[in-house]
C-alpha cells in the first residue's frame, strides 16, 4: 500500500509539473504573440522599434533558456521551436541594428552580413546552447514536417513571410497550411514564367531536398514521372494550391524548373521597396 500510495503521490507531482509547464509555455506564447503583433506588418518588421522597446522581448527570450521542451506535447513542441527560431533571428538582427556590412555576396543590410548568424552564433535555448543552423537541422527534421522550413522567416524577404502572430500548437495545422498556400502565391516561393517556359521556386526546397522528397515526391501527378524527385516534391507540394491555367500548365511537362536565388535582404519595413 505504502509503494502504491508513494507512486500516486510521484504521478501527481508529475502531472502537476507538466500543466505548470503547459501554463508557463502558454504565457511565453501570449507575449511573443503581443510583441510580433506590434512590430510585425506583411512579414516586414520594425526593427528600429523593436530595439528602442526591447526590454519586454528581450525578457521573452532569456525566458527559453531552460524551458523543458520535452515534456510538452508534439505540436507544442513544434510551436517552441518555431517561435523560438524566429525570435533568435530577431535577436541577432536588432542586437546589430543598423547592420553594417562589406561582404559583396550579400545585400549590404542583409543579416548574413552578421558574421556567423546563423552557423556560429549560439544561444542558450531548453537547456542547451544551439545555433540557428542546429535548430533548422537537427531539431526540426524530427517533426516530419516540410512546410516548416517555408514558415522560418531568417531575417529576410526570400525567407517565410513572417506572421504577426506566435505559432500555437492549437491552431499550427491552420497555421502551416497557411504557409503553404502562401507559398503557390508568392513570387519568392513560386512563380511560373510561360514566356521562357520556366517554374521558379525558393531555394529553401533545395536546402531541404531530403526532408520534401519524402513528404512529397510519391504523390506527384503521373505526367511528371520523368521529373527528379525533388521536382515532382516540388510540383506535387504546390500543385493542389494552384489555378486551373498554372495547373494545365504543369501537367504540359514542357518546362525547366529552376531554383530561384534566395533574397537575403533583409525584411526591414523601414527600408521596403528600396
């Protein structure tokens, strides 16, 4: 009775443990969700803003450094990750702003003129120090889930439009489905060009070639058999989301599909347009 009773008491005191957390992983959601409804328009952003007022999202951020991400559920998890990676790019871009920069590969202002930005750079996160890069490829991969690496904004116009609100394990499917429709319809991501018989997509499909080849590639139209693997992800992924005309002229198979040069200017509302 004793061991029962000692086991009753260790589950209690565990599921207490966890809905504290599931309180406290909620909290740190509402803020970010304040802080990016504020500074965040179209998926440009206010950094000047955002660094005169940093005090809150600075607090927002330290407050990752030892959060217990394990024991949430998986689509809060997934919400963690995404929101944490975009606060990190924003972190590092406002700890720097105005970035000033030399590199001739990169737009003056870009955050890739940080050195180290995304691959050096680390922060402490879940009780672990990780860069950028480490969130993007060894975390996220764990989720099965392309679509993520098209709603990661990483400071840039050719990156994830970035949503002026938090990512929320209760509405992420909504949210993600979002991204990908997003991306049939944004020129970064997608654009058919009949005029030299072309499709372009975002880079991003190449970077994560493996990850949308396995999501993606086995359900592509029949027409497309002849098309590399991560072509047919590509066309697949974006297919359902497109007109009757675009769609016709998929199923055509007389194109060249080519990957688009990734915009690394920055998403700076204050320089839009330039």
């Amino acid at each position: 009775m004793r061991g029962l009773a000692l086991a009753i008491v260790v589950a209690c005191a565990v599921a207490s443990s966890i809905a504290q957390e599931n309180l406290a992983d909620a909290a740190r959601r509402k803020t970010l969700d304040e802080i990016v409804d504020l500074y965040v328009r179209d998926g440009y952003v206010y950094y000047r803003a955002l660094k005169i007022e940093r005090a809150r999202f600075d607090t927002y951020v330290n407050s990752l450094a030892d959060v217990p991400v394990d024991s949430l559920s998986r689509d809060e998890q997934l919400a963690f990750w995404l929101n944490t990676y975009d606060a990190l790019v924003l972190r590092t871009v406002i700890d720097r702003y105005p970035i000033q920069g030399s590199s001739p590969q990169y737009p003056a202002r870009s955050i890739r003129q940080i050195p180290g930005a995304f691959e050096r750079l680390s922060h402490r996160v879940a009780g672990r120090s990780l860069t950028l890069d480490q969130i993007e490829q060894t975390i996220l991969p764990r989720f099965h889930d392309p679509r993520v690496y098209l709603a990661l904004g990483r400071g840039s116009v050719g990156g994830g439009r970035l949503l002026s609100e938090a990512f929320s394990p209760t509405r992420l499917e909504a949210q993600l489905t979002a991204v990908a429709n997003e991306c049939a319809g944004r020129l970064e991501c997608f654009q058919i060009e009949r005029q030299n018989n072309q499709v372009l997509v975002s880079a991003v499909f190449s970077w994560r070639e493996q990850e949308f080849v396995a999501a993606y590639g086995g359900s592509a139209p029949a027409v497309l058999a002849n098309r590399s693997p991560i072509e047919r992800a590509v066309l697949a992924f974006v297919e359902p989301k497109l007109l009757a005309g675009e769609h016709e002229f998929l199923t055509n198979n007389q194109f060249q599909l080519r990957y688009r040069p990734f915009d690394w200017s920055l998403n700076d509302l204050a320089n839009r347009g330039r």
